[in-house]
C-alpha cells in the first residue's frame, strides 16, 4: 500500500466577541500553507452592528490576526 499526503493545507480558525458588551460577533482567520498567509475570511455580527461599524471591524481584524497568526 502506497500512500501519499500533502503537506500543504488551510485552517480556519473562528472566535467569538464582543464590542461595547452589547455587539456580539464571530471572526473567522484562514490561514495557507501554500501561500504562508492568514487571513480574516469574514466577521458576521450575531447581534446588533455597531454605529462604527468599519472602525470596530477594522479593530477586530487586527486583533484576530495579532491572536491567530503569532509570529515565531
């Protein structure tokens, strides 16, 4: 028997949130081995968005990418 695995793969990695104790949210980072790059796939807003909406995604971007892809 003859088997083979690649070593290249992708990750998702998803947190969960909170902006202001009132805007729930979850982030996904994805993460490439071929391209060696993470990456926030997207933030859906469980509840109410809120009135920053593009400062407090911009925010959650950093800070998901900061967490997720800790450089060595």
């Amino acid at each position: 028997m003859n088997i083979k695995i690649e070593d290249e793969y992708s990750t998702s990695v998803y947190n969960f949130g909170i902006v202001d104790s009132v805007h729930e949210f979850m982030v996904t980072t994805g993460y490439d081995s071929r391209l060696d790059e993470h990456k926030v796939d997207n933030i859906i807003w469980t509840a109410s968005e809120p009135k920053k909406l593009a400062t407090a995604e911009r925010r959650i971007k950093d800070l998901a990418l900061k967490i997720n892809a800790k450089q060595e």
